[in-house]
C-alpha cells in the first residue's frame, strides 16, 4: 500500500527562475541577466535534475504519478525549449505522468516562437499561460511589460496551431488605469478567443519597486472601489464569452480547460516544487511507524546556493514545518471557499452557525446553496472572500 493517500492527486511544480527584466510590481523569486553573477540556465537545469533525482528517493515507494506538471516563474521560456523538454522527460521517467496527465508552461508573449511552442506541444505540454496583464501601452509601461500587444494575439496564434491549450493572464487596478482602459484589455483578451482567463487585482508589495514609488509619492494608490468594479466588468464580460468562473480569480471555457494544478493547490492534493524557493506539499498518510503528518517546506531563494547544495547531493530545502490538524482545517476553509463548487457546511465549525447566516444575510454567502449543505460565495462574496474566510475560519 502506498504511503500516501491515494485519493489525493500528486502534481510537479517547476519554478524557473529567470525573467528578461523584473517588472516593477513582481516580488517573485526571480532574477534578471546581471542580477546574480554565475546563476546560468545550464546550472539550473543540472540543478533541477539533481532535486527530481533526491525527491524520488525521500517518496519511496509511492506510485503515483503526476497528474499535473507546471512551469512557472520568472519566465520558464527564457530556457530553450530543448531544455524545458529535458526537465519534462526527467518528470516522466522520476513520477510518470498519468494519460491524462496537464503540462503546462508560463510564457511572456515575446519569449516564444513558432518554432518553440511546437517542439513543446510535440514532447507533451498541453497548456500555455500568457503574461498578457495588459492590452493597453501606458498600463503596460507603468508595469513594466516589455511585450508590445500585438504580439500576444501571434503568439496566441502560434499556440493555438501547435496543438496547445491557452490561458492569459490580466492584471487589473494599475495605478493610472481607468475603467475604460480596463475594459480595453478585457475586450482584446476575449477577441482571442482564450481557453482561459485568470485576473488579478494588482497587490502593490512593500519591497517592489513599484512600492518604492508608491512610498515617494509617485504613483497613486490602488482604488479598491475601481478595482472592484473592474472585477465586475470582467466577469460580465467573460461570463457572456462563454467563460465560466471557477475559483475567485480563474475562469474557463468548459471545466476540462481548468487548470487542474491549480485546483489541486486549493484542494490540498500533493506536490513536489522543484527549483529555487519553489514549496512543496505532502499531505498527511500512512507511514511505517503510523500516521505521518502533513508537510510543507521550501528550498534556498538564490539560485546559487540552489546549485551549490545539489551539486554536493546535499536537500536544496532551506525549512519547513509539520502542519497541525487546526493547520489544516484553516486551509480547507481558506482555500475551499474560493472554488465556485464551494465548501462542505461540515468543514466549518458548529460555532459557526450566526457567522454563516450573517454573511447569507449581507450577500456573501448564497442562501440556496447554504441550505443544501454547501457554502458558496455570490459575486459581492467574491469581492469579499477575505473577509467571509476570517469569519469563518
């Protein structure tokens, strides 16, 4: 029997740390040419392969293989895509890949070709997420995107050809960014006839260069009244596209072109991270001695160091921590509830019982719903989700 819970699906992260700039508004854990003097893709691909190598060791004798296997970053199509491949082949030999396994790759829409999302689609990915953020120039230069608009609607093309699933990425509240900007995007984004949309509420971070400006006066904060009127505006308009919303940000054209990997982070299945600063997650199973708890931890940020540790075959991890069974009930309510299929009234608490009527009666909580034993946010719940997790968590 195997030492996980079967029932849990298991997934493969691949955090690539590249980028060709850092836009103003990122705080990911990337890194452009220049910014760490010896971190090569070369080394990072060996690297990677090492850590596939030791995280088949420390799962033993599980047997599942990858359901979903995702490249993010940074920019993954900042490596060749003979590399991407090579990362891709060594998934499948580590775990395997189920038949019906989604491979999916980030991409910026000038860090492909023809050419590449070809060879790509042919070793078996299956989706491509586009950083589009963005269809209109002064909103794109305030970000810092170097992509010109035009080139998403070619490489949506190229992909689209290949074989390949396509999903982009919008980012909405840019400081400076009107409602018919927004809208602009929007329209642009669905006359590409997506497979997927995810769209985000731009977070101005602290230590981000945007931030920085921020703190000098020289850019306006984010409006959370316009940003929610964006959010309204978007999923209207996706809605109407055909485009249904499956998690608070997310929407897809059918339920197929989910992304399931993403689905699998919000219903607590497993996975492995591979790469600098990537977390991984096992959730709680069967072990030799009895119950072994669930698991999060993450590797060493700087790509060097990454390197260093794999080269010496020593765990790239740099911590992590066992999660209580409290732990975990928190995160099923605060992931779950972001899910249109909402949340089982059993995940919460019996003390919860004035909370959940409290967010039916203000409109977060769908009554309907509520009364067949689910807890489903409306769309002011969506706006709200924050808050209705803090309640009933």
């Amino acid at each position: 029997m195997s030492p996980q819970t079967p029932e849990r699906d298991f997934g493969v992260y691949v955090h690539v740390p590249f980028c060709a700039v850092r836009c103003g508004y990122c705080d990911f854990n990337t890194y452009a040419p220049g910014e760490v003097d010896g971190a090569t893709p070369e080394g990072y691909v060996a690297a990677a392969l090492a850590e596939m190598a030791l995280a088949r060791r420390a799962m033993g004798d599980d047997p599942r293989p990858a359901r979903t296997v995702f490249f993010g970053g940074g920019t993954p199509t900042m490596l060749d895509a003979s590399a991407l491949i090579r990362l891709l082949d060594e998934v499948r030999l580590t775990w395997g890949l189920t038949a019906d396994a989604e491979v999916t790759t980030e991409a910026n829409p000038d860090s492909v070709t023809e050419e590449s999302l070809g060879a790509l689609a042919s070793a078996g990915f299956t989706r491509v997420s586009f950083g589009m953020q963005s269809a209109v120039p002064h909103v794109l230069a305030t970000l810092e995107r170097t992509h010109q608009p035009e080139n998403v609607a070619r490489a949506a093309q190229w992909a689209r050809a290949a074989g390949l699933a396509v999903s982009l990425d919008l980012i909405y509240g840019t400081p400076g960014e009107s409602l018919d900007d927004w809208r602009a995007s929007v329209d642009a984004a669905l006359a590409l006839e997506p497979d997927h949309i995810s769209a985000y509420a731009l977070v101005i971070e602290p230590g981000t260069r945007m931030g920085g400006q921020l703190r000098r006066g020289l850019i306006a904060p984010t409006d959370p009244d316009l940003q929610a009127a964006m959010y309204e505006l978007a999923d209207d308009a996706f809605t109407a596209a055909g485009l249904n919303w499956y998690e608070v940000s997310n929407w897809a054209r059918t339920p197929d072109q989910r992304c399931r990997h993403n689905i699998a982070y919000w219903r607590s299945h497993d996975w492995w991270g591979v790469g600098p600063g990537a977390h991984s997650y096992l959730g709680p199973r069967a072990g030799g001695a009895g119950s072994v708890p669930a698991r999060r931890w993450w590797n060493v940020k700087h790509p060097l160091a990454y390197s260093r540790r794999l080269a010496e075959g020593l765990s790239p991890e740099d911590d992590g921590e066992d999660l209580t069974p409290e732990a975990l009930a928190f995160e099923r309510i605060m992931l779950g509830l972001r899910l249109a299929d909402g949340l089982e009234r059993e995940a919460v608490g019996t003390d919860k019982a004035d909370a959940i009527a409290h967010l039916i009666a203000d409109g977060v909580l769908d009554g309907a719903s509520a009364l067949r034993g689910r807890l489903v946010l409306t769309r002011r719940g969506r706006l709200l989700a924050d808050a209705a997790i803090r309640a009933l968590a």
